[in-house]
C-alpha cells in the first residue's frame, strides 16, 4: 500500500534507530578507551605491587631453601574475573618462581619492560612486563582482552535497551502525529467525495497548510476551468436549440396559418413567408456545413498558397452588390491592386463573404459599408466598415461564440458568421478585433494578415 | 380576448399573430423584453405568450418583474430549450405552461384556451349561460340547441361579457377586445354590435347601463 503515514512512519523510526546506534557504537568504543586507560594503568599497579612484596619474598625464600625449580602456584580466590586475570614472576634466568592458578606455564610474554598483546591458546591478553632494579625478578601481569570488551559492550548495551521499549511507543506517537499532520488532507477528500457532481464551487481553503495550499488550488483553478468550460457548453446549446429551432417553428406556424388562411391574400402572405423561412433555413445549414468544413480533424492540413487578397475582395463584393443596391446600400471597395498573402483562397472567400453579407444585413437601407485593403509593415490589414447598429463593447467578445446573437438584432443571420470568420482568422493565424466604425457609429472589423 | 405576444423572431411572431387572429383573438405583438414590459404597464391583458430568448429583457427577467408586481395574467412560454430543468426554471419563475419549438398551432390555441378558462375560474370546456353554449375551441355558439352565427368581432364581445359575467364593462374595455394595435377603431362598432347580438340572442341578456357600459348578469 502507497501510504504516507505508513512510509512517514517507516523512515521515522529507522532514522531514530540508526541515530540511537550510531550513539551506542560511539559510546561503546568511547568506553573501550577509557576502560583501556584505567584497566593499564590497574595492570601496572598491580605488578609494580607484586613486584615490590612478592619480588622481596621470594629472594628470601630462595636464600633458605634450595631452589628446586618447581615454580609455586597461587590458587585462585574464585571470583568469576579470576581466570581472566593472571600473573608470572621469573627470576634472572627466565625460570618461573611464582604463577596464578590462571596464568599459563610458558611466558606471559617477552621480557622486555612495558605493555604487550599475546595470544595464549587462542585466547588474547594484555600483558605489563616490569623488571626489578638488578633484573633479578620479571613480574608479568596480563589480562584477558575479552574483560574490557564485555565491560564496553555492557555499557553500550544498557543505552541500547530503552531504544527497545520505546520503539513501540515512539511509533506509536509518530503514526499519531502523522495522521493528525494529515488530517487537512482527509478533510479536503471528505468535501470532494460528498459534493454533488454539478457544483463546481471553489473548496473551502479555510486553515490549510502551505504545503497542501498549492495542491487545493491547482484544485479549484481545475474547478474553474471545468465550470466556465461547462457554462459555455451549456450557453452554446441553449443558443443552439434557440437558432435551430426557431426557424422550424416559424416554417410550421406558417404553414399551418396558410393552411387556415381565410382569405387568398392571407394564403399568399403566409406561403411567402414560408420561402423565406426556408430560405433562412438554407442559408443557417449553410453556415453549419461551412463551420464544419473549417473544424480542425486530426491529420488534415489546410492547403496554404500564395493568394490575392484584392483579387478576392473584388470578386467577393462583386457577388454582393445585388443585395446592397437591394437596401441601397453604398458599397465601396478601397484596395492597392494586389496584395498577396500566404493563405486559402476559398476560405478567405468565405471570410471576406461573411463579413460583407453581415455589414449589409445590419445596416439599415440608405447606409454604407466600405471594405479597405492595407499592406502595413509585415501584414495586410482588412476592414470591413458599416453604418449599421454596431456592437456594444461588453458584446464584443461573446459574439464569436456559435449561435450568439446579438439580442435586438432584428437581421435574420444565423449566429455563426462570425464564428466563422474568427475560425478562418485563426488558421492564417491573422489577428481580429471589433471596434466602432466611423465617427462612433456602426461596426469596424479589421484583420490583420502576417505577411508570411 | 387581447392576448400580448412577446417574440423576437419577426417570421415566428408573425405566424404566431395571424394565427391566433385566425383562432379568434385579439393580439398585440412586441419583439423584446422592454416593450413587453410597457406594453403590460399600459393595457389589460388576457394572457401574455412569451418567447424565453428575447433581447433587452430576457424573457424570465420579465416574467419575475410580472409576477413580482402582483400581476397573475396568465402566461405560456415559447422556448427552444427543451431540458427539464429548463422546463422546471421557466414554470417556476411564474409561468403556467410551457411550449417547446417547433410547435403546433392549433395546440397553442387549445392551451391559452385552457389558460383562461382557468383563470375565468370555469373548470368546463364550455361556457353555459342559460340557453346560450359556447364552445370557445369551435367559436360555435348555440342558443337553445340551435346554432347562432355570430361575426368575429361579435363573438368577442359576448365572450368578453360572458367571461366577465356580472361585472360590467366600458365601451372602451370592449373595444380593447376588438382591435389590436394598428386596427382602425370604428367609433360607435361597439354599439352596432351589441345592436346585432341582442337582434340575434334576445334584447334581454345584455344590459344597458347608461354612463357605465354593459352588462350581462350572472347565470
């Protein structure tokens, strides 16, 4: 399991573990040091004693009697140490006088005056070798190795015992800790897990910790995104059924008023009106194909070459200009005679199309709409300039969303023009911007083509 | 009946407007929120059909000014959106029924017949009074078993009495019945007509009163 209670507790309490016997084994060979220090000096002591009592004894002994070379052994006293601790005394020519009932037959060691380490049947022993005045008598005191090593080790291991009992507590304590520490975490799981899936309100960050403070919110900047990419969802299909919908229901309720009509004239009348309506019908799935055609499918690549922009301006306003001398509308084009990009001819069509066909629809009857042509430095800027109602500055951004109307418009488009145009712009990576036309009325929509 | 129609959509509206002139109401027609509201300040209104996507005002914004000022005309939504939360929001913000687009006309027709008998407080689908029977669905209009036939503009005012039976009305109450905007008002119509509806259902069910307007007592 990947928790991190159990992987905080985890290395916790191997890191104390480690910590507390890495102080055990400084301690130990601390002790070791220092038990060596006492225990030399202890080992001096005693043969520089037995050298001064013993050494003098055994001189008048041997003056008594004749030496018969059989060194006496001194019985031990039967304390548990005693067989670690054992002591030689030799005359002038190596010959034991006098031995421990520990001590071996053979030398302790060399005779040479100081501390030596031997090892006597496999065993190790620190030996202190003193001579008397006139080198007559070599006391050996040695003792086993093993002594010091149990006294540091018991040392050690009386500081290592309450690791052993705390442990359990310590993790004890540390899996509580931890899970209080966390406990932010569960609150924040707890909120998510009950929320009802459609609100997307921010989380309560009241009283959390910096460290989850990022995490909440990445959190709610997700919330967000997820919520405004919903509204719109929503926004787009409220504004869809209302665009696709109405023009059916106008088509029935004129059909069936035609069907009703009391008079031949109301008949005419409402058949007529059902052509428009159809042709309104047309003209919106129209729109819909194209907005489709222009939806970027994985793998397909816009075919891009060298186009005329004034050529295209010229053909385009061509195609329109029955339906401006229709409303008697002034259509004017002013453009260099040739202003050549890098970019789709028949999409630019379609945006130059869009952008006239809409400046003609909301301008009223009598009105103006002049479409000009620049090349700046680096780009060609097209604007498309009407006398028409314009568009308010708040509206300015939504009315490239699909099916957005603007409420009062009283033109019969299909919402999608400029959804339209706003595509095309993005795939010449051409930038587009709204702004009033002449002298504060009406509508000015100019983009800007990179020149490559 | 004058009903006010609220709808943005000039071919809808349009349709809406004669087809219920067809059905036999009086309609006046607005294309947003705004005049809507001036509209409902300025006249009585029977009902109020109200298209849910409207400019200025949206049509929800409207219906919570309506009910909020005490107004309980009866009103019926036109909408494209068709969830049921949609349906569940535009009910509760103070309609009393709800059309989904496309719809049938002859289906509207039947609906804001509903609506007002409701709100006449007439659980039948005819009005009886006396002899007379009507059937506001047909306009067929009987008297002692036998049809009568009544001109458009008669029929709306007997409904209008009916409707409003023991209270008197003006003449220029009546009138509003009759004539939506733009309709010449002929001036003395309403006399003629009454004249031609007593000629044909007797001199005795609607009265006179003289300075006040007319009347037709209660069943």
């Amino acid at each position: 399991m990947n928790s991190l209670r159990t992987k905080l507790l985890v290395s916790l309490l191997a890191i104390i573990s480690v910590a507390w016997l890495a102080t055990a084994g400084f301690i130990y060979y601390d002790a070791h040091h220092e038990i060596d220090e006492l225990f030399d000096a202890q080992l001096a002591q005693s043969a520089h004693v037995l050298l001064a009592q013993a050494g003098h004894d055994l001189k008048d002994a041997r003056e008594d009697e004749d030496d018969d070379g059989i060194a006496t052994e001194i019985a031990g006293a039967g304390h548990k140490y005693e067989r670690k601790i054992a002591f030689q005394i030799h005359d002038e020519h190596g010959r034991l006088l006098l031995r421990s009932a520990s001590a071996p037959v053979e030398p302790l060691a060399r005779r040479e005056n100081g501390y030596a380490e031997v090892t006597i049947a496999g065993k190790s022993w620190r030996v202190y070798t003193l001579k008397d005045a006139g080198n007559e008598i070599l006391v050996q005191v040695g003792e086993r190795h093993e002594v010091r090593n149990e006294l540091a080790a018991s040392v050690a291991l009386r500081l290592l015992l309450p690791l052993g009992v705390t442990l359990p507590v310590l993790a004890l304590l540390i899996w509580l800790a931890v899970g209080r520490g966390l406990s932010p975490l569960r609150r924040i799981s707890c909120e998510v897990e009950q929320r009802d899936p459609s609100n997307l309100a921010p989380l309560e960050g009241h009283g959390v910790p910096v460290e989850i403070a990022p995490l909440l919110h990445a959190l709610n900047t997700l919330l967000g995104r997820l919520d405004q990419a919903l509204e719109s969802e929503r926004r787009f299909t409220a504004d869809a059924a209302h665009e696709l919908r109405t023009p059916l229901a106008a088509l029935k309720i004129q059909a069936q008023v035609a069907r009703r009509a009391e008079s031949e004239a109301q008949r005419v009348t409402a058949l007529d009106n059902l052509i428009v309506g159809v042709d309104r019908a047309t003209h919106l799935i129209g729109q819909l194909l194209t907005l489709a055609r222009l939806e970027p499918t994985a793998g397909s690549t816009v075919m891009m070459a060298s186009c005329d922009v004034a050529a295209i301006a010229r053909q385009v306003l061509a195609g329109l200009a029955p339906a401006a001398l229709e409303k008697q509308i002034e259509l004017e084009l002013a453009s260099p005679a040739a202003a050549t990009i890098r970019g789709n001819a028949d999409m630019l069509a379609i945006l130059l199309r869009n952008l006239v066909d809409n400046a003609i629809r909301y301008t009223p009857g009598h009105g103006r709409v002049s479409v000009s042509l620049l090349v700046e430095q680096g780009r060609v800027r097209l604007e498309v300039t009407d006398s028409g109602p314009g568009i308010p500055e708040q509206e300015r951004q939504r009315v490239f969303d699909r099916f957005y109307r603007i409420l009062g418009s009283d033109a019969a488009g299909s919402g999608l023009g400029l959804s339209i145009v706003k595509r095309i712009a993005d795939v010449h990576a051409a930038s587009l911007a709204l702004a009033d036309g002449e002298h504060g009325a009406g509508l000015r929509v100019s983009v800007a083509f990179p020149l490559n | 009946m004058r009903l006010l129609l609220v709808e943005d959509d000039p071919l809808l509206g349009d349709g809406v407007r004669v087809g219920l002139q067809q059905s036999g109401f009086v309609v006046d027609w607005v294309k947003d929120g705004q005049a809507a509201k001036l509209a409902l300040q300025a006249g009585a209104y029977a009902l109020v059909v109200l298209d849910l996507g409207l400019p200025r005002l949206s049509g929800t914004d409207l219906l919570k000014w309506l009910r909020g000022s005490g107004n309980d005309t009866p009103v019926l939504i036109l909408t494209a959106r068709d969830t049921v939360a949609d349906r569940v929001n535009g009910l509760d913000s103070g309609a009393d029924d709800y059309l989904i687009k496309p719809f049938d006309l002859d289906e509207l027709g039947a609906r804001i017949r509903a609506l007002l008998r409701r709100a006449g407080g007439r659980a039948a689908p005819l009005i009886v009074h006396g002899q007379l029977e009507i059937d506001p669905a047909t306009r067929q209009v009987m008297l002692a078993g036998k049809p009568v036939e009544l001109s458009p503009r008669e029929y709306a005012i007997l409904l209008a009495l009916l409707e409003g039976a023991g209270r008197s009305l003006s003449r220029e109450q009546l009138e509003q019945c009759l004539y939506g905007w733009g309709d010449e008002v002929e001036s003395n119509a309403v006399e003629v007509h009454i004249h031609h509806l007593r000629k044909k259902l007797g001199a005795e069910l609607i009265r006179t009163l003289r300075g006040v307007g007319y009347l037709v007592d209660k069943a």
